[in-house]
C-alpha cells in the first residue's frame, strides 16, 4: 500500500456559530474557526467502509488516547452528504483539552 500522506492544518473562519467564537482566536474571525486537515483513506465502493478501515490501523497503532492522541480517538461526524450522522464513534473518547490560544489569523472563509 502506498505511503499517504498528510497536510498541514487549514484555518477556515466558518463563520456565525450559535455557539459563539473563541475568546483566544483571532479578531479577523467572525464566527467559529475550524481546522480542515487533508487525508487520503482507502478507496472502497462504500467510502463509510473505507473510513472505518483507515481509523481502524490508525487506532491499532496509537490505541492509549492520553498518551498518543490521534484522530481515531474521536468521533467523526458526516457533513455530507447525511450531516450530523455519526460514523465513528469510538468507546473511549479522551476528555477536551483546555484551550489557551487561538488559531492564527483567517486564512480563508469556508465554502458556503
């Protein structure tokens, strides 16, 4: 299998949030930031499948969520094209971190 690859975090403002904004992000965010990160997950013919295959090594590898966090450890939720469904939800979620800084300045809107 070939080796996939990762990008580095984008910072999109996606704008009003009825959960307001984060006191320690940016002035030039309107609303919520949120980190749009890029993977690229086996290509199955139902891509959910395909998903779960992905999370699946990835907790294998890093299965302990306080000492090696990862992805795998948290929930992951459909935008698209069923938004608020849930796919994955594994059984030990780590609790939140607390946050003491913001993201840093807007590099984009999100796409509407």
């Amino acid at each position: 299998m070939p080796r996939l690859f990762r990008r580095n975090p984008t910072h999109w403002d996606w704008g009003p949030s009825k959960f307001g904004r984060c006191p320690y992000d940016d002035p030039s965010y309107t609303g919520r930031a949120v980190d749009v990160m890029l993977w690229v997950i086996p290509d199955r013919p139902d891509p959910i499948e395909g998903l779960h295959e992905w999370l699946s090594e990835r907790l294998a590898k890093k299965p302990n969520a306080i000492r090696t966090p990862d992805l795998a450890h948290e929930p992951v939720v459909l935008i698209r094209p069923e938004p608020g469904r849930v796919v994955w939800d594994p059984p030990s979620v780590p609790p939140p971190r607390n946050k003491t800084e913001g993201h840093p300045a807007t590099l984009r809107r999100a796409p509407a």
